[in-house]
C-alpha cells in the first residue's frame, strides 16, 4: 500500500497488523535457583565417583593411620624405659667388684641379670676346639675373634672366651706358638683370667646356618659354638689388656722348682744364688710400664687383642617416639581435612543432582 507525502511523493506502507505478534508461552528472564560454583573440577568429582572401592581403600587407610601410629608411639615409651633400665643395670654390674670366682653350677637362663659383670676364673683354654669368628676389620686390617673354650680348674662344665681379635695370618696356632709373646698368645697350663658375661643377641633366621665341624663363624651362635665345642651355652669376652702377665711365662719355670705359682696379677719365685747361697724373691712391679706392650706387638706375635670394657648398646628409642606421635598427629590433620573436603564434595553432588532432576522436570 502507498502513501501520499506532503511533497507530492508516495512510499511503501506495510500493513499494521503484520508487525504485531503474540506470545504463547511466558518465562523468566531471571534463575531463581542458580547453581552454586564447585568447590573442585568437575570432572575429578566424576571421576572419584567411578572408583568408589578405590576411595574407600585409602580412606580406611587415612582413619587407620593415626591409630597405628599412635599405638606405635606408646610402644615406643614402654621401649625406651626398658631400654634405659637394661643399660643402668649394665652400668651398674660394670662397676661392681670383680667376682673373684665363679660356681661350678652355672644356668644359661640367669647370665642375662649378669651381664656385663666382671669376674675371674682359673682353669685352661682348650685350643682343639678354638673357634674363629668373621672376618672382623680393625684398624682397616683384616682378621678374626678367638673364641675358646675355657675349662675351669673347680670342676664346672667349660664356657666359652672371647679372647680377641688376631690378625689374619695368625689364625694357624704354629704362628701363634713361638715368639717372645707366645705365653700370652697360647698361654699353656692352669691361669687365671678376667673376663665379663656377654648376652650376645640369636642368629637371625635371614642368616646363614653354620657348617656343622667347621671352625669359621661367619655370625656369633651360641648354640651352635657350645654345641660343636662341648661347652655350656654362655658367651664371655676377655678384658682389653696389654700387659705381660709374667705369671703365664713362669708356669713351667715354677713347676720345675716345686713351687706353687701365684696368678693374682704378682709373680713370686725364689732361686737359689750358689755364690752367696741365699734366696732372692723376684717381684713383679704393677706401676712397670716396661711389662705393657704396643699393639702392633700383639698384632705381630697372635696376641688377641681383648675389647675393652664398654657398653655397646644403641638407644635411639626417643627418636622413633618423636617420629611416631609426630605422624600420628599430622594424619588426623590430614584425615579431618580430608572429611571436610568430602563433605563439600558431597553437598556439590547433592547440588548438582537436584539441579539435573530440576532441568529434566523443565525439559518434560
């Protein structure tokens, strides 16, 4: 349709009723209900809900953990107590006198209360059952321990002696048997040592058993050396001791003479001068130093160098105390951030779920 213009024009006039249209259907332009933002990828809360027994393992792992490490932790302390009680009455048998003999009559089950406890004893070694134990390093030097049995002079059952550490090229008794040391080296006859009780720990089921009749022990077993050498099930170990013990040399030299000898550390003999017919009584000076030897001495000639009386234990139960609680206490931090997590993710899903039901209600 056209129209006159006031110019004497016409246009194009569209009818009114064609730009009019009505709406049959009326929403909102405003979300009532908006969905809240995820505390989380998606896409990983999707994945979590795929694996559920996975999640589960792990979380049953983060609840057991502060419980087992905090039972650890309390065992720990029993530990530590046991520990510091054990090395005080090892401190306390150290220092205590020397015994000056030991009963025939010894039980293996009661050395434990006496470990550590010094005492002497007179009686022989009996070298055709010497043992060797290693190899040892000392020094950077290889050798062996000597373990021998020890037949006492009162009649008891023998023990084992840990004499001490030799070198390698005097494991043979001949290089043992000759020497300006050899009386220290295979002391022969009745003597008088001073040793220390020793409660050596079991041989580990790990480790290789011995060969039965061999004289090498790769790991100290008790039972296997007082088995194979006759000997009660009791591990002793001589005292670091350089001295020249004179009364070992003078064994034969006393015998010969009908002398009884002394082996409590003096050496008294008397000779006969024919000049002036009289008797010297040769007596040995405690406070000589020229009657101590230098190691490589005792290296040289076979003498076992014998360990020195101290405490070998380890204590490093406070350390495992503090690591324990310490776990303990940062797991329940991570497991209650973990709970609260898993509730956050939890009302997401819980969220996202009503807001699906809520589209498809629309959508129907």
């Amino acid at each position: 349709m056209f129209r006159a213009t006031p110019f004497g024009g016409r246009i194009l006039q569209r009818p009114s009723g064609l730009l009019r249209f009505s709406r049959s259907v009326k929403t909102s332009t405003i979300d009532w209900k908006p969905v809240r933002s995820v505390p989380g990828n998606l896409r990983t809360i999707t994945h979590q809900k795929k694996t559920p027994v996975l999640r589960g393992f792990l979380f049953g792992l983060m609840l057991a953990m502060p419980i087992i490490s905090f039972g650890l932790g309390c065992w720990q302390v029993r530990r530590l107590k046991w520990k510091n009680d054990l090395i005080a009455k090892c401190e306390n048998n150290l220092a205590a006198p020397v015994l000056d003999e030991i009963p025939p009559i010894l039980d293996p089950s009661v050395i434990h209360e006496f470990e550590y406890r010094r005492f002497k004893c007179k009686g022989k070694f009996d070298y055709d059952q010497e043992m060797f134990l290693g190899p040892r390093i000392k020094d950077g030097v290889m050798g062996y321990l000597v373990v021998t049995p020890f037949i006492r002079s009162n009649g008891g059952e023998p023990i084992l002696i840990e004499r001490g550490w030799i070198h390698k090229d005097k494991v043979i008794p001949s290089t043992r048997t000759s020497g300006y040391l050899s009386h220290l080296a295979m002391p022969q006859g009745e003597i008088e040592i001073e040793a220390l009780f020793r409660c050596m720990p079991e041989k580990s089921n790990l480790q290789f058993d011995h060969e039965p009749g061999a004289k090498l022990f790769n790991v100290i077993d008790v039972p296997a050396m007082a088995k194979q050498s006759g000997s009660l099930p009791i591990y002793c170990q001589m005292i670091y001791d350089l001295s020249d013990h004179l009364d070992y040399k003078a064994q034969e030299i006393l015998e010969a003479q009908g002398t009884d000898p002394s082996i409590l550390g003096r050496l008294f003999f008397t000779k006969t001068n024919k000049d002036e017919e009289k008797k010297t009584v040769y007596i040995q000076d405690e406070s000589d130093d020229s009657l101590f030897y230098q190691e490589f001495e005792f290296i040289k000639q076979g003498v076992p160098i014998a360990a020195k009386p101290t405490l070998k234990f380890t204590n490093n139960h406070l350390q495992y105390l503090i690591t324990w609680f310490g776990v303990s206490f940062f797991s329940t931090g991570l497991l209650l951030y973990s709970m609260w997590k898993r509730k956050q993710f939890s009302s997401a899903e819980r969220i996202i779920n009503a807001k699906r039901k809520g589209m498809k209600k629309l959508m129907q």
